[in-house]
C-alpha cells in the first residue's frame, strides 16, 4: 500500500512544484528573448547595409553561428544570472532543475520561497505588456504529471547543451592565426589538419590527435565532416580579395596560416586521404602492423613538409630506393617530421617568428638531395662550456660514421668568454680550451664540406647540438623521440640509460666528463638496432598499443571493432570524395586500398567525377548529410586571379563556400583548405563547428502545455 505523505513532504513536494514553475517561466523568457535578439540582430544587418549603400544582394541570416577559440567561463551552478549567450543561462538552470529534481525530502527548504530572480523580474516589467508573454508565478501550480515532463525536458536540454562540439585553439594555434602579424605568426601543418580530421571519424581512440594545437572537444556529438579543398588558391590570393570573402569572413572566425607540401608532390587531397577513410580500412591496418599508431608510422611521409622549407635538388631516378642491407623498415620511417621539430626546438626556416629567430644560422647544405632509405647517417654529439651571456656555447663536436669510425672531433673556440668549463658534463677545462684557435665559422664550413646532401644525422636531443652549432639540418633521427620507456611521449629517457637498457653498455661514467665520440657511437647504435627489429622497438608506447590489440583480439575476435572503433563504427557510414575532372593516380590507389579492406561489406568509398566545379558543390550538396566524411576538390586555375579576374573568381568561390555551409547539418564540422599556388606555397585552413542560434532553439511544448493550461 502506497505510504501516505506527512504534511510537511507535501509542503516540500509543493514547494518543488512551484519552483520548477518559476524555472518553466524563466526558460520561457530565454526562449522569447532569443527570438528577439535574433531579430534586432537582423534588423541591424539590414539597416547596416543599406547605410553603406552596396545596392548589392542582401545576405540571408543562416541561423548558426561560428567556432570560436575562447573558453566559455565557468559559471556557478546555482546562479542564475544575465549572460551574454542566453544558452549558459539556460544551461544553469537546467543544472539546478535536475539537481532539485533528486533532492530526497530532507531539510528546512531554505530558499524554498524563491520566486522569479529579481534581474529576471525587473527586466519583464520594463519590457512592457510582458503578462502576457510570462507565467503568473502567484497562482501558478503544477499537476504531478506536469512535474515530471518539465524536469525530463529541463535534464534533456540540459544534456544537449553540454555536449556541443567545439575546436578551442591552444598556443600554437593561435600563433597561427592570421590576425597575427606575420613576422611573428609560426603556420601549422596539413597533418595538423589530418590529425583533427581522424579524431573526427574515428573519436578519442585516433592514434593522432590535435591537441598540439587546438582542444577538439565533444567530438563524438559531430553529425558529419565536410572538406573543401582549393588547390591553386593561395594566402596571398585570399589576403588580396579577403573583401570579397564575405559569406566566407562571416562563417568562419577562426583562420590559420598553413604549410603546404610542395606542388610536384601532388595535390592536397592525396595527403588528406591519407587517414583511414573507414572503419574497416582501419581495422585491416591494425591487423597488418599491429595498431594503428604504428601503421600511422610506417605510413606516414616525413620529409613531405620538409622539402617545402629547405632548399631541394630536383629529383633524379638513379637513386637507390630498396632497403638499405641492414634495416627490417625503412630508415626514413625514424626521420623526424616538420611538425616535429617545431615542437623538439629544432633550429628550422620556417617562415615568421622561427625565422627571425633562426636568422643567424647556417645551413649544412647550400641545397639536399631527396632522402633515401639508403641515405648514409651520422653520429653527432657536442659539448657546450658557459659564456659570459648565460648561453652554453659549443666548445667540443665528433661526427661517427655508419661503421662508427670518427670522420669529424674537433674543439672549438667560443666567440664569448668561458664563465663556467661545465667539466662535470663536457669534460673540457681552461688547460683543454688554452690553444685552440677554431672558431665557429670554421666548423659550419667544414661540417658543411663533409656531410653529403641526403645525410642523416642521429643523436639524442640533437636540437640542442644543431642550436650549438647554430646550423639546420633537415633529416634528423632523435633517440629521445624513437626510443621511449617511459610510455609518456614528452617524459623522455637518458642516453646512459637507453645504451645500459639495449646495447648493455655503460657510458657517461668517466668522473672527467662525457666523451662525445662515444655518445655519438651510442646513439648510432641504438639506432642500427632498432632498424634491425621494428618501430615498436624500444617505443613503450607503440608497444603497448600492440599489446592491447593482441590481447583483445585474442580475447573478443572480433569485438576488436566494437571497442578500438565503436565510434567509427556507429557514424562512419560511408565516405564521398567529390573532385572536378579524372582522379589523379596516387588518390586511385589510396581509395583502391580503402576498398580492398572493405570487401566483405558493401561499397564504402564513394568517387564522383564532376565536370565543372558547379556540378561538383551541386554533387555535395546532395550527398553531404549520407557520409561521415565528404571531400570535394576543386582546382582553381592560375589565370582565375590575374588582374581583374581576381575580383569575380573570389566572389564566387566565396558563393560555393557559403551553398556548401548552408547544406551542412547541426553540429557538423566545415573545413575549407585553401591549398597555395606555384608562386605562392602558404595556404589557410578555414575551421567552423554549424550549431543553431539562440533565435532557433524551438520552443519546449511542454512548456507551451503548461502556459495553455493556465491561461
């Protein structure tokens, strides 16, 4: 039998009921005011341009608004005040009807009596005729049944505005950014742009991430990814007609600078497709080398953005390709990436800020032949002493070939005067530094006439070697980075311990200092061994991935799939790539391996060749809500932007880019990539998130249930 309620549960339960009420009303509020601040908006728009005078063709109010790279502020909980967005407040007083919403019976009820907030209150009064838009909260009580639909809809609007997808920039993103001025402004890559886009098909699973650069949050709320490519529009083009961007300035506010790979290597939907386009392409890679970390390793091209900041040969078909006799994976797997030494501190001329810094350096090579997996490598260490201007100076430098015989040792003079020999660690004294002559310069223009133009120098934390030598190098294998026993990727192990760990040698031991030329040896040694095993070799994190993986699969069969890839698998439906005329070669070949592993499910990657670019943005329209992932490149003619053409190309590429964003759904995520030119080789990144506005949050019927219900 139901237990009777005592007198004061049922004061307490009417107390709820009248509170929820206030709340039902204050939502109702928002709602209005949403409307109306939507409106004002579009009235101003409209006023604004008829001011200006442009006679032109008015812009439609597409309801959304753009990713933005500020961090809301904490708000608290239990406070219900004006905001700026009316969707924190509606978030916090949806926190506090849930919260009311569990309460067990208990306490005096303390605020119990609280009525409509006195900023809310004041606010409908000298808004006028407000009665009739609002809730009387005097004689206002809700039915049980009331009760409980509005804390449903209170809990369900509350989970919606919590799990709305964001991009949120971090340092390096926006140092990027191209309100930056450009001397001080430091691009981010296209594998940035990579990373971002697998953490959108496959979630917080993605062997790559973008966190080096931007906080990709509530990912998996994503409804789908749209990319558009522009190859042949370059920065210079869009910062020369940015006026006539505008549906494209009002849509995206956050733009980014971008290094492009070099126009003979293809074009820029060759290295975006480059992730796994599906699930299941996923899965097989993880069946080939173990997880899909290490086939992101071993598939990836390190010197990509390499050959397009430091000076090439052209490339000559008589190189060795094959492995070179010792290796088990090729060696310029191990080679750091241009997004990698950015992030280790190495000494690189990437334009702006690193530039400016790096000015006074050297070059090893006036220009580098391409890399091979034969390419010879070498081991370098230096020693450095303290100077006067707080700066450890190299005073010490021995090069070791592959067969670890010394090519190169020499002590050097610094150019300001020794404070401190730091003899502990480079075990150079006054009695060592007394007769030496060398000077730096003279190192720069031997070390330059003894390393050939595809070398490959190996060391541990070598960027703090090449900033000694103030020279930059542009293929470089780091111990520190391929060997990692930690399982944290910044948390980096000693040269003495990995050489006692693997090669079971003790260095570092001689209480007169280090011996650079044993460094060095060590260092090539470690990685000759590691090229004779796997790329797992002494990584802990590779290898634990592995692990996982073989542990699963042993375990679940094939219920690897539902937790590597549960979310891929729930979205990544199929995946569309739209392109203007015949596919180029090497995309073929990417899509032909996507269907290979897709065999045993229907078509997953689909291709449409369009003949004219409008067809193309026709062609995505239509198919962009059916696909996780849709890919449209189109190629924008050098002549498009000579003299006046410019003008009208740029006013209508900027009409695709706003038909495209007009199609794409709630919570899906627009990239617009604006690949260089032959001329100019910098490119723009364009990132936006479409979400409704507060003007077409719909309003709750169970809050129109309750007002007709007591009108």
């Amino acid at each position: 039998m139901k237990e009777q309620l005592s007198t004061k549960q049922q004061e307490r339960n009417e107390k709820k009921k009248k509170k929820l009420a206030a709340l039902a009303n204050i939502i109702q509020m928002n709602d209005r005011d949403r409307i109306q601040e939507a409106e004002e908006q579009l009235a101003k728009r409209k006023l604004s341009e008829q001011d200006e005078g442009g006679g032109g063709e008015q812009m439609e109010d597409d309801g959304f608004v753009t990713v933005c790279s500020k961090k809301r502020k904490p708000r608290n909980r239990l406070t219900i005040m004006m905001a700026d967005s009316s969707s924190s407040s509606e978030t916090t007083v949806a926190t506090a009807a849930a919260s009311d919403a569990g309460e067990t019976g208990s306490g005096s009820g303390s605020g119990s009596g609280c009525d409509e907030p006195e900023i809310k209150r004041s606010r409908n009064h000298s808004a006028g005729g407000g009665d009739n838009n609002t809730l009387d909260n005097g004689d206002l009580t809700l039915t049980q049944e009331q009760y409980k639909s509005l804390t449903t809809e209170l809990r369900r609007r509350k989970r919606e505005l919590e799990s709305v997808p964001a991009v949120h920039l971090r340092d390096m993103g926006r140092r990027a950014h191209l309100e930056v001025p450009q001397d001080a402004r430091t691009p981010i890559f296209l594998t940035d742009i990579q990373h971002l886009l697998m953490s959108a098909l496959i979630g917080k699973k993605s062997p790559c991430v973008p966190d080096r650069w931007c906080s990709a949050e509530k990912f998996q709320s994503l409804s789908h990814s749209v990319v558009l490519i522009l190859e042949g529009l370059s920065l210079y083009h869009y910062l020369s007609h940015e006026s006539q961007f505008q549906a494209t300035n009002r849509i995206f506010e956050t733009k980014l600078e971008m290094v492009m790979p070099p126009q003979d290597e293809g074009r820029i939907i060759d290295t975006i497709a480059q992730i796994p386009l599906t699930n299941v392409q996923a899965q097989k890679l993880i069946n080939e080398h173990g997880s899909l970390e290490s086939a992101v390793e071993l598939n990836k091209d390190p010197t990509l953005f390499v050959k397009a900041i430091f000076p090439m040969e052209p490339q000559t078909s008589g190189k060795a390709t094959g492995l070179h006799a010792d290796d088990k994976f090729p060696r310029t797997k191990l080679l750091l990436s241009a997004l990698q030494m950015v992030d280790e501190g190495y000494p690189i001329p990437l334009q702006g800020e690193l530039q400016e810094r790096f000015k006074s350096y050297k070059l090893t090579k006036a220009t580098y032949a391409p890399v091979t997996d034969c390419s010879p490598m070498y081991g370098v260490d230096c020693e450095m002493c303290r100077t006067v201007t707080g700066a450890n100076e190299l005073t010490r430098i021995s090069i070791v070939d592959e067969e670890y015989r010394t090519v190169y040792e020499t002590l050097v003079r610094p150019v300001n005067r020794i404070t401190d020999y730091l003899t502990q660690y480079s075990g150079i004294t006054a009695d060592i530094m007394q007769s030496v002559t060398k000077t730096l310069k003279d190192v720069q223009r031997e070390v330059s006439e003894l390393l050939p133009p595809d070398a490959i120098l190996v060391g541990q934390s070598l960027n703090s070697d090449l900033n000694a030598m103030r020279m930059m190098h542009p293929y470089v294998i780091d111990t520190s980075v391929c060997f990692n026993m930690s399982g944290v990727r910044k948390r980096k192990s000693k040269l003495k311990f990995l050489a006692k760990t693997f090669l079971q040698e003790s260095i570092q031991e001689n209480e007169d200092g280090h011996d650079s030329i044993e460094d060095s040896r060590a260092t090539l040694k470690l990685v000759k061994m590691k090229l004779a095993h796997s790329i797992e070799f002494g990584d802990e994190i590779l290898t634990q991935r592995k692990r996982i993986h073989d542990v699963i699969r042993a375990t679940c069969g094939d219920g690897l799939t539902n937790n590597l890839l549960a979310h891929a698998s729930k979205r990544d439906k199929r995946t569309a790539i739209v392109t203007v005329g015949d596919l180029q070669p090497r995309l073929k070949e990417v899509i032909q391996r996507a269907e290979e592993a897709s065999t045993a499910v229907p078509k997953s990657v689909h291709v449409h060749e369009m003949a004219s670019r409008k067809e193309a943005v026709r062609k995505v329209n239509e198919i962009a809500l059916e696909h996780a992932l849709t890919i449209a490149n189109l190629l924008v003619p050098e002549q498009d932007f000579v003299m006046e053409n410019g003008v009208r190309s740029a006013a209508k590429l900027d009409k695709y880019i706003e038909r495209i964003w007009n199609t794409v759904a709630h919570n899906g995520l627009f990239l617009v990539l604006m690949g260089g030119s032959a001329e100019c080789q910098k490119g723009v990144a364009k990132i936006a998130i479409k979400r409704l506005t507060n003007g077409n949050v719909p309003q709750s019927p169970i809050l129109s249930t309750i007002k007709s219900t007591h009108t």
